[in-house]
C-alpha cells in the first residue's frame, strides 16, 4: 500500500488493546502502546498459521503465542534471524480516526 489508508476509530483501540483489521486483503494487527500506536502483519512468518493478535508484548514488539519468536513494531525483525522478519506499517491517528500506510522498513 502506498497511501494512508482509514482503518479504525480511535475509540476502538483504547490504549493496552489491539485489534486485527483487513487491509487490501492483508491481516494487519493494531497494538496501542499507552497512545503510541503500531501495525504488523498479523501472521507470524515462522509457520505462518500463528496469529500475533493473540501474542505477548514485550517492550516495543510482540512475542508469537506459538514459539516464542519475538517481532519488533518499528522494524519488523525477528530475533530469530532475519529469515523471519516480518512487515511492519506506518499508523497516523487524525481527527480521531486511525489509518495505515506504507511499511515501515520500505522507508
Ligand atoms: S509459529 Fe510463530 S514462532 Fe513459530
């Protein structure tokens, strides 16, 4: 995607919550960080049956709820190796609105 896209109202993901969207036929999952917000995609590379909507947090990533395998919102890497990297996407919050927009390590 290459445009900021309306995904979700700000009320919808109040801080602490996530909520898993579908952008252009993509699964992308939505944290709020205490107001800070990310987007990832939401199926964990390593079997790609795992979705990180369900994982644990771990500072600024997540943690996939079937190995283990950790994923970083800003970069999309895997502390695997990077076979496992993963797409991570730009987020912008306007007039109370939420959109995504192009990956984050396409900058
Ligand atoms: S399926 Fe996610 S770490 Fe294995």
């Amino acid at each position: 995607m290459t445009e900021f896209i309306e995904v979700a109202e700000l009320v919808d993901i109040p801080p602490g919550e996530r909520k898993r969207i579908e952008v252009n036929g993509k699964q992308i999952t939505l944290f709020n960080l205490e107001g800070e917000f990310f987007a990832i995609y939401d199926r964990c590379p390593h079997k790609r049956t795992a979705p990180l909507l369900r994982g644990m947090l771990d500072g600024q990533g997540v943690k996939c709820p079937n190995h283990g395998y950790r994923f970083d919102f800003k970069t999309g890497q895997c502390d695997r190796g990077s076979e496992w990297d993963t797409k991570v996407y730009q987020v912008k919050v306007e007039n109370g609105k939420i959109f995504i927009g192009p990956e984050r390590n396409k900058d």
